[in-house]
C-alpha cells in the first residue's frame, strides 16, 4: 500500500524544527544549499553566525552516507545570509520522501527564496567524465515517488505545482557567469534520480538516454521538487564523478565517486562561492 503522508503530523514536525532553529539563532538566509559528497568543507569557508547538528532538530533525518556529516550551518557568503546543509539524506537509506525533502521545506520555512542542490553523479555522455561539473537545465523524475504524494501541505504550496522550468534560468545565468569568472567549464544536461543504493545497469543506462536523460544519481529531484512547491527559485549543479555503467570498462564504487569528488571540490567550491554572493536581493 502507497504510504500517505499525514498533513498534521508533518507540519508539527517542521514548526518543531523551526522553533528548535529560532531558539538558537533569527538568522534568515536568502540561499538554501545542499552539499553533496566531496562538498562537505565549503560550510566552513563561510562565516558562520550557528552550527546545528541534526539530531538536536527534533524529527529531522540523520545522514548516514559517507562524507555526509549531517550539520545545519547558517553564516554567509560575502553578505548573502546561507543556510547550508551538510549531508543530505537519500531514500535508499530507508527514509521516505517526505523525510528526505523535510530539510528542504525547513529552509523555506525560515525564509530562503533559493534552493541550490550539488550531488555527484554519473556521466552518460563520453565528454561527461569524472571531474566534469554540469549545470541542470531539466530532470526526470518518474523513476523515484514524487514527494508531495499524500494530502497536500497548503501552507507551504498548491496541490498541483508548475514544473514547466525547474531549475531557473535567470539563476543558470548566475552560475555561467561564474564559471566563466574562475575559467571552469560548466556542462549543461538533464538529470535522472533513481531510488539507489545500487549502481545502474548498462541496459538501465540505455534506456535513461533513450529519455534524453544526460547524467543519473540518487538525490536531488525529489528536493528540486519540494522547493518549486514552496515557492524557491532552484539551481543545480552535479560534479560528474564517473562514466555511467557500460561506458567505463571499470566497476562502480563509491570510493571511485568520493575519489572523484574530493579532486573536483576546489574548483567546485569556487563554482559555488562566486555564484552564491551573486545571488543577491536585487538579482
């Protein structure tokens, strides 16, 4: 049976964590930001006004991936106030959707106008290869349970949110700019989310760019999704940490894909720093 997300239960449990936030800090950020593997550092180059572990959040889901160190840390880029989450969860962790976009709609609850996800995916295209970081212009979303399943949060969204253009155009211009800036070459591509842990197969692989799909992982989309719904403008960029199954001769491992993204973070968290102090009130 389908599970049914209890409207309630899930709205008590984000003013909880709002409330559990506002305790410590008022501190409202203009920019949501998710790090993926690899990326986990960039929260210290900020300039910090509070550090939250998870699990002092009551009823937030804990990382338990690797390189996730699961720490809500709000400071700033230059003057752009961030809220910045350090380790995601995953639905292959056994969380469902609604816990894994709970963090997300936290952070529109304490104010953020923009959702900036990173993850490390695989390439699908051969000038896709590890090291390569691609800017989402799309996704496809049909092979993971759309989070908003369930009785409709209102307070947050409406029923039947617009996905006609997911990722906005006038932040991917941001982050041309600042690729452009740090001499970076930003990919531009679709992305597809499948519910993991395992590695696709060849024939799986096949069929994603049959769809038009450029790059796949296990995160992203069902946040994407969640912020549209609450109203965030969303930006996405995907640190290519391996050729998808079938195009490499090699085997895929999760040390290959933490491998990869340590050795891209620098120029990465470049990426993300130029964009971000960009991102601005009157952008």
């Amino acid at each position: 049976m389908a599970e049914k997300t209890n409207k309630t239960d899930e709205m008590r449990l984000l003013r909880d964590c709002a409330d559990a936030v506002r305790r410590r800090t008022d501190f409202t950020p203009r920019v949501a930001l998710v790090l993926g593997s690899g990326l986990g550092g960039f929260a210290d180059e900020l300039r910090k006004t509070a550090e939250i572990p998870y699990e002092e959040l009551p009823g937030f889901p804990r990382s338990t991936a690797p390189g996730h160190a699961g720490r809500l840390v709000l400071g700033y880029v230059e003057d752009v106030p961030v809220a910045v989450l350090q380790g995601r969860v995953h639905l292959y962790e056994g969380y469902s959707p609604a816990e894994v976009v709970r963090p997300v709609r936290l952070l529109a609850m304490l104010g953020a106008k923009i959702f900036f996800a990173t993850n490390a995916a695989g390439g699908m295209r051969p000038e896709l290869g590890a090291g390569e970081l691609m800017m989402l212009t799309d996704h496809v979303s049909c092979f993971v349970p759309n989070p908003l399943r369930g009785e409709n949060l209102d307070e947050l969204g409406t029923r039947f949110p617009d996905m006609t253009e997911v990722y906005d155009a006038g932040l991917r211009e941001i982050l041309q700019s600042a690729a452009e800036k740090n001499g970076i070459e930003l990919r531009r591509g679709v992305y597809v989310q499948l519910p993991g842990p395992s590695f696709e197969t060849p024939a799986e692989i096949r069929m994603l760019a049959a769809l038009g799909a450029d790059a796949v992982g296990m995160s992203t989309v069902v946040e994407a999704v969640a912020a549209r719904h609450a109203g965030l403008r969303v930006c996405a960029v995907s640190m290519i940490a391996n050729l998808a199954a079938g195009l490499s001769p090699a085997p895929l491992s999760a040390e290959e894909v933490l491998a990869a993204a340590n050795a891209a973070a620098p120029r990465f968290k470049a990426l993300l720093w130029d964009s971000i102090a960009r991102m601005k009130e009157d952008e």
